[in-house]
C-alpha cells in the first residue's frame, strides 16, 4: 500500500485520538488505565481470548472499567488494545484499538447521545463530503423494524433458525449507510451482559452504532444482577462447548462486586474503524502501523 | 480437507462435485455474533458464480486438479486434440474452454492442460509464441502517412496489429497475456 497514504492517515489518527481525549475531558471524564493481562474475560459464545501464560489478554476493558463504577467513579473512559483470536478481515484485526466508556446512574439513551456528540465533534477532522455524514443527525431504528423492514423473516424465526446473525451481516448491516445510524433493543438472546427493558423483557438495553455501513460502537445499559450475569455466564460456556470450543473461567471477582454496581450504562467503540471511515481508507491495515502479518 | 481458516482469493475446491475457485472472499463478524466466512466462487468448468457464506467448523474438500503438460496435436470443428507425450493418452477440449489460447495454437506446441479428474478444463500457453504471418499490407517505404501500426493475420488465423515494416512471411513474436506483438523473429 502506498505508504505516503498510509502515513498521512496515522497523523490523521493521532489528531484524532488527541481530539477524543479533549472531547472526554470537556465531559469531565476520567481516563483510566486498567490491566490488560486478566485472570477471566467475560465468557462470550463466539469470542475466543488469547491466552498468556495462566492469564489471558483482554478481549475488552468492560470488566474492570465496571468495577471502577463500583467504587464510585461515574464517568470513566479508556483507550486500550484488545485481543480477539482468529478475527482478521477488511474490518478486523486480532489486536485492535477500543474506546470504551461508562456513566453511572444512567442508561443506554445517555450514550446515544454521546455518540452525536462525538461524531459531531470529530467530523471537522475529514473531508468536507465526509465531514458533512458524521456531522448529520444520527437516525435510529430497532432491531424488529429492521428486520421486518430489510430481513425478509422475524426476530423470533431467525434466531429459531440460527440465523440472526447472517440475516444482520449480510441483508441489514449493508443498508445502513445514508446516514450514521443507531441499531437498538436487540432481543433478550443477543443481549450478553445488557439489563432487559424493564416494560419489555423480550429485548435488552442494547444499541449498535452504525456508520458508512460498519459496526462502529456496542452499548448497553448495564446488568448489575450478579445471579443473572453468571447464568448469562454459563449459557455462554455451553453454547462455546457444542462448537467445540474451550470453557472459559467465570471472573469471580468481577460477579462478587456487581451487586454493588449503580445502575450505569458503558460502549465500546472501535478506534481502527473509526478512523477507517474518518481517513476514507478502505479497510484496517490503512490506519494501522504494522498489520500483524507485518511484524 | 480445506478449513473456513484457508479460504482466500484463488483457493480451488469442490463443492456438488464440481472445481470452484474463490473468486472473493469476505471475514464477517457481527458484534457479539458468529464469524461468518462470504465467498464468490465461479464454477471452474462451466463459469457460473456461487455466492456461499460458511460458519466456523465447516470444511472443504480441496479441487482434485492436475496441470500436465501436452502437446497441441490438431483442431477438428470445435474440438482441439492434445496429447501426453509421456503417456500417449490423448484429450479433447471445446472451444469455449480454450478461451484466447485457440489463437496461438501451433501444431505439437507445448501447453499445460488443467485437468478435473479425466476433463480439460483450461489451457496455458507460454508467454510467449513464434507464429508467421500469412497476411499484411506491404509496407510502402516512404510512407509518410504516420500510421504507427496496421493489421495483420498469422497462421492461426488470428488478427493483430504490427508495426508497418513487417511483411508477409515473416515470423513474429506474440505475447499471449496480452495478444498484443511484442517482436519480429530475426534470421
């Protein structure tokens, strides 16, 4: 790949980790560093961490950025690499950059709005035709209305049918381009560590944000129910089972101090991505330094 | 076996008893969802295109390909003859399959042949072929007009542009990745 291209994007990433970091403390966040080695990640069905040693990388900070929500900080945010195995693609790389961030006593709809603001404060770091998309209202739309819309089936029959996630992949996802867009209230089965609406327990709390067609942010109010989380835990163990994949530890520490966590709400937005869309590259190893079939 | 790990532009395999090669290969994963595996394979023999998504865990059963090297021997209506000349065996291949290949093909020229199983399904020539030319405008010396190049039929048949001074008769070189004339053959 042309390499003055690809160094003028990692300047155009480093205005624009400087530009999130001055959005944040203009929010009065607190930047946090949490340790990347963990003795558990949260168990997730398709999510596979890569072992150090006894310990494991983190697949994401989520876990002990909640536990700082229970000791009392309310809005927390940080910038860490995460590790996923075997996830490689235009739009994945096994380490990745996350932003993540957390506000107690308040819930997913807080966050929405973060997201138009942050969006609105990152666009006049593109191109005018690029700066004018992330600059435009973010729409939103469930998940139900997007799939009666453009899924051709139900929520219910596709994940009867195991097939929610190749109808979002391959017939939702793709359409969700004219402007920036918020995907929520998935259903209760997708929810993973979300708290189910309380006038509607079939979905849960959770939104996606979507730009140029790409999953860019996941966000949810937070579970604080220790019992329901482990149960959550443990179905997620099984399902890894039957697909012949490893049991992962429950994080014991992380579920003994939950019940304790304030109603919150947390996201967690792909850094690589976002400057992906913001530099107009057309995937991830633009915007990186090394790829890691560079090193 | 092939696993959802090796597939990649270019891998061939065999889906419903047929050689396809991937011809697009896409790593989708939807957040907290199964990683989903979307390929564009073409049918190696009859050209059609699959669009085929896989999950984790699936396998696939590499093409069962050959490429031997044979000799063109002759053409009779739309079948062309090559022949093994370790093993004398000989095979038929359509027209349709040959692709540009038909317009190089000299008698006991030395090709590789792609073979499924028993069938030939595709060709590959040298880069590059000596072929002479049975027809051309003599090149009026003097000619001032400033055409750079004009037309010319070799021995197959086949029709291309060169430079003006080349005249009937004369062998010339042809690369055949482009079908374009690359040089005359001196002597």
């Amino acid at each position: 790949m042309n390499s003055a291209k690809r160094s003028n994007n990692l300047k155009l990433r480093a205005k624009i980790l400087q530009s999130i970091r001055m959005f944040f403390q203009q929010h009065d966040f607190l930047e946090v560093e949490t340790p990347l080695l963990l003795a558990a990640n949260a168990p997730e069905e398709y999510i596979n961490p890569v072992a150090a040693g006894s310990h494991y990388l983190q697949t994401s900070p989520e876990l002990c950025m909640k536990r700082l929500l229970c000791r009392g900080h309310e809005r927390i945010f940080q910038i860490s690499h995460c590790w996923r195995q075997s996830e490689r693609g235009r739009h994945h790389l096994p380490e990745f950059t996350m932003l993540e961030w957390y506000r107690s006593n308040c819930d997913y709809r807080q966050l929405m709005e973060d997201c138009q603001e942050l969006l609105n404060h990152l666009a006049p770091l593109c191109s005018p035709a690029t700066a004018e998309y992330f600059a435009s209202p973010i729409t939103t739309l469930t998940v139900h209305e997007a799939f009666s819309r453009y899924g051709e089936t139900t929520v219910h029959d596709a994940l009867l049918n195991d097939t929610f996630d190749e109808i979002m992949a391959t017939r939702i996802e793709p359409t969700l381009i004219r402007t920036p867009l918020i995907l929520m209230d998935y259903p209760a089965e997708k929810g993973a560590l979300a708290r189910l609406k309380q006038d509607q327990p079939a979905c849960a709390e959770r939104f996606e944000l979507y730009a140029g067609g790409i999953e860019l942010a996941n966000a949810f109010s937070e579970l604080n129910d220790p019992e329901e989380q482990r149960r959550r835990f443990d179905a997620a163990n099984q399902v890894r089972l039957t697909q012949g994949e490893q049991r992962l530890p429950m994080p014991d520490k992380f579920l003994s101090e939950l019940a304790t966590l304030p109603p919150s709400a947390g996201i967690a937005f792909g850094i690589d991505r976002l400057v992906m869309l913001l530099a107009g590259a057309a995937n991830l190893d633009e915007v990186v330094a090394f790829t890691p079939e560079e090193l | 076996m092939y696993t959802v790990a090796d597939l990649k532009k270019g891998l061939k395999v065999t889906l419903d008893g047929a050689p396809y090669l991937v011809t697009a290969f896409d790593f989708v994963k939807p957040g907290k969802g199964q990683a989903l595996y979307r390929t564009k394979m073409k049918n190696m023999i009859n050209g059609t295109i699959l669009d085929r998504t896989y999950r984790s865990g699936e396998t696939f059963e590499p093409a069962s390909l050959e490429e031997r090297q044979m000799e063109y021997l002759y053409k009779e209506g739309t079948h062309y003859t090559f022949m093994d000349q370790q093993t004398y065996e000989q095979v038929v291949m359509e027209e349709e399959a040959m692709g540009d290949a038909k317009n190089y093909l000299l008698e006991n020229l030395k090709v590789d042949v792609l073979l499924y199983g028993e069938k030939a399904i595709g060709v590959s020539l040298p880069n590059f072929v000596n072929l002479r030319v049975q027809q051309t405008d003599p090149w009026a010396k003097g000619d001032t007009s400033g055409n750079d190049s004009k037309p010319a039929t070799v021995e197959t048949g086949y029709v291309l542009r060169v430079p003006p001074f080349i005249e009937e008769g004369e062998l010339i070189t042809i690369d055949t990745r482009t079908g374009e004339y690359s040089t005359r053959v001196k002597g």
